[in-house]
C-alpha cells in the first residue's frame, strides 16, 4: 500500500524550503522592527470559540471546519485561522490589564479549511499574521497594513493592491443591515437557499456567495460605505491619511467584506491579477468587539494575516530568483576505515566553531566524494587518510577555486575560517 498526502495537503520538499525560510526571514525581521511578539497557540480549539467568533453563518464555520470529538466527547476543530485564539488567549489570561502600550503579537503556522483545494486553495495552509491589541487609534491599522505592504515589497512580490474599506461599528450596521435587507427582500425567491437564510439571519453573509445569480443580484445592493456613522467615518478618513503619512498607497473597495463576522470599522485586502481566483494575498481588519464578546475586557485591536502559499505562488510566477539557504560548508572525506576516527574528530572541532560539515561515506572512492562537493555546492573537502595521519598534515581542497593546500590539523579549522 503506497501513500500520499490528504487531499488539500502536501509536502514542502528539501529542494523548496528556501522559499518559506525567504519569506520567514523577511517576516521575522519586519515584525522585529515594530516590536510585535512572536506566541504559539494550539492547532486546536473548542469548536464553539471558532462559532462565536469567526460566526456560525459564515463559510469558514459553516463549511469547512474540521471538527471532531476527543475521546470524552469534547467539541474541538482545527483552527481555520489564528483571531480567534489570539483574542481567547488575550482574554484567558488577561493579557492587556497592566500595559499602556498596545500588546503587538504575531504568529505563524498551519490553518485548517475543507474547501476544494486548487492552485492557491489548500486544507492545510500556512498563515502568518500580526495583531496589535488595546489601541483604538487609526494610526494602529495604518500601522498593521502598512506591516503587510512592507512584507510584501521586502519580498519582492509584484503588482500587489491595497483595497481598504470600512465596515462600520454594531450601531451604523444594524441601520445598515434594514437597507440590506429590504435590497435582498425585493428578489428574495431568486437567491439561492443558503443566500435566503443568511439573509434573515445575517444579511453580510450574503456578499460572500460564490453563485453567479447571487453575485449578479446583489451588485447593485447598497453598501456599507455609504451607511457608517460620523465615529466610523472620522476613523476611516484617519486610516487613510495615516496611510498617505506612510505613503503606503491603496485604493478605497466599498466592496471588500471579508468572510469573517468579527470586523468592526477598517477592513482591507492585499491582492493580485495573476494568481486567478484566489487573488487575495492576505487580509485583515479591526475587531474592536471579539476580545469583550470572549469573556475578556473591552479591547480594541486590529490585525492581519497572509497566506504563506499565496506569497511564494506569486514569486514563482513572476520567476524570482529565492536566495539560497546556506550550503554545507565542509565535507571530510576520510580515504579508508583508519582515518574515520580522526575526521569524526575533525568534523566536531568544525561545529564547535559554527561550520557546518559532514563526513563522506568512507566506502566511496575520492573522486565520487569531491563529485559530490561539486554538485552540492560545498565550499571545502578535508582528505584524511593513511599519509595524512602520519604526517598531521590535512589536505584542504577549495572546491570553487579549485585550489588545493596541506595544513597542520589543528590549524584547519582557522584556515578555513579565514579563506
Ligand atoms: P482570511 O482572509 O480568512 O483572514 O485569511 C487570510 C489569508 O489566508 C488569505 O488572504 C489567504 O492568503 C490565506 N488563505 C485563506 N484560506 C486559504 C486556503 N484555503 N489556502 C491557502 N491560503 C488561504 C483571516 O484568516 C483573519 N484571521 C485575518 C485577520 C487577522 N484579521 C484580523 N487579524
């Protein structure tokens, strides 16, 4: 019986781990530079956290949530993104009591959504994200997008937009959502059954639908935009100039939701033309509501995430060069039993000093190991066998210049050092 990954899944291959630890580095160092701090929540959570939070209307929750029972019967799933945890975790231990400053956090790790997997689309994918908890303040979503657009330019990605939208607070919602749903009410019978439910229930949810009579209906629908209060107006227009400050440049989507129930006022979308339908490279908003509505104390906070697959997708496809990850620096190649005892010896003295090295298969002949320093890119072979052992004196093959030296072996690993 031969196996492959889960539908949706797959395996990042040696030769393609530079790409992630490109785009990790860069993230480390950008959220460095801003002062976010890097926690670890668990990959599973109770299921009625993600309920509550993502909301039961909701695709994500009502579609692709992987959800199972633990052995004394608990409801938990697999987390579909990493809000929710956060929020419950700021919440569980009370994290932003004693701080002035906002708590800035970031995360990274594998998500979980059963959707039909395609090109950019997986059941298990990889999510970066920044959130930075206790600041009303424009200035800290301006602060969270311009986090992402810096990423995104630091990596190289081409072409990326910037839409930003606000989808107000609860008050200037609920006006909204009677205008909504007297738009939807007028052709209620020719949306589709999950449309017209969502339509009693939470008349938003609607704009996510991917039918086509649906979208076709409700392009005319009023927007949101055009329905916030004068507070969640005054908001936008300080996101936008703290924007312009940043010069980070973006262009107003009255039409970007998200497909979450926690935004309150700024939302936006990082997206691409090249990578077909799933063009949206991260996103994020304010959820000034979630962590109070988790049980913690009323915290306004505004985050992001991004897909990690989405960003190395659109690298591949304008053809970016990834850097390389650093090569083996040293192979010892020990000519003959004999000499193995001495080139474990040299291999240690190496990674004491932070050199990377490997001891060849002693078994093969010369030329095959040096072949092999050829094709890996190794910097330097060190020959150990019957006449160096004798004589204390290694022969230290610099493989690119091609350049060949005898060097007592305790100066080895200095002469390397300094080549
Ligand atoms: P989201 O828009 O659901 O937001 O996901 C963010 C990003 O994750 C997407 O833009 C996309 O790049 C990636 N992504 C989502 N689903 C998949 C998938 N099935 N396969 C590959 N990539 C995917 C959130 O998750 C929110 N937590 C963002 C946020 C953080 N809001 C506030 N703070």
């Amino acid at each position: 019986m031969k196996y492959q990954a889960p539908r949706g899944t797959y395996d990042i291959l040696p030769e393609d781990i530079q790409k992630w630890h490109y785009i990790e580095n860069i993230i480390r160092k950008l959220t460095s530079l801003y002062n976010y701090y890097e926690v670890r929540v668990p990959i599973f959570e109770q299921l009625d956290l993600f309920k509550r939070s993502v909301g039961e209307d909701t695709d994500i929750v009502e579609k692709e949530m992987y959800t199972f029972k633990d052995k004394k019967g608990r409801e938990l799933a697999l987390r579909p993104e990493g809000t929710a945890s956060i929020a419950r975790m700021v919440a569980e231990h009370n994290l932003q009591s004693s701080k002035k400053e906002p708590l800035r956090l970031w995360y990274e790790g594998p998500m979980f959504r059963y959707s039909r997997p395609q090109k950019g689309r997986y059941r298990q994918f990889y999510q970066f994200g920044v959130e930075c908890i206790g600041s009303s303040k424009p200035i800290a979503d301006a602060e969270i997008i311009a986090i992402g657009w810096q990423i995104l330019q630091e990596a190289k990605v081409p072409d990326v937009s910037l839409e930003i939208n606000s989808v107000g607070c609860p008050e200037c919602r609920e006006q909204y959502n009677i205008l909504l749903k007297e738009f939807l009410y007028k052709d209620k019978d020719k949306y589709c059954a999950d449309c017209r439910r969502r339509m009693e229930q939470n008349p938003l949810r609607v704009f996510d639908c991917k039918n086509n009579t649906c979208r076709q209906l409700i392009k005319n629908a009023p927007r949101m935009l055009d329905s916030i209060c004068d507070k969640c107006s005054e908001h936008f227009e300080g996101v936008k100039k703290n924007l312009e400050m940043m010069k980070v440049p973006f262009t107003v989507n009255p039409e970007i939701v998200r497909g979450l129930d926690y935004y309150t006022k700024t939302a936006f979308e990082y997206k691409v033309n090249y990578l077909g339908a799933q063009d949206a490279l991260g996103g994020g908003g304010r959820y000034d509501g979630l962590i109070e509505y988790l049980g913690g104390k009323q915290t306004p906070a505004v985050g992001l995430s991004m897909g990690l697959e989405r960003i190395i997708l659109s690298l591949e496809k304008s053809e970016f060069l990834f850097p390389e990850d650093n090569n083996l620096k040293v192979l010892v190649i020990p000519i003959g039993t004999a000499a193995l005892q001495a080139s474990i010896e040299m291999m240690q003295e190496f990674h004491k000093a932070d050199i990377s090295a490997i001891i060849a298969d002693e078994s093969s002949s010369v030329g095959s190991n040096l072949k092999l320093c050829d094709k890996n890119n190794v910097s330097f072979a060190v020959l150990i066998g019957d006449n160096e052992l004798k004589s204390g004196l290694y022969v230290v093959k610099d493989i690119k210049k091609k350049a060949q030296s005898e060097i007592k072996k305790e100066e080895v690993v200095s002469f390397i050092k300094n080549t």
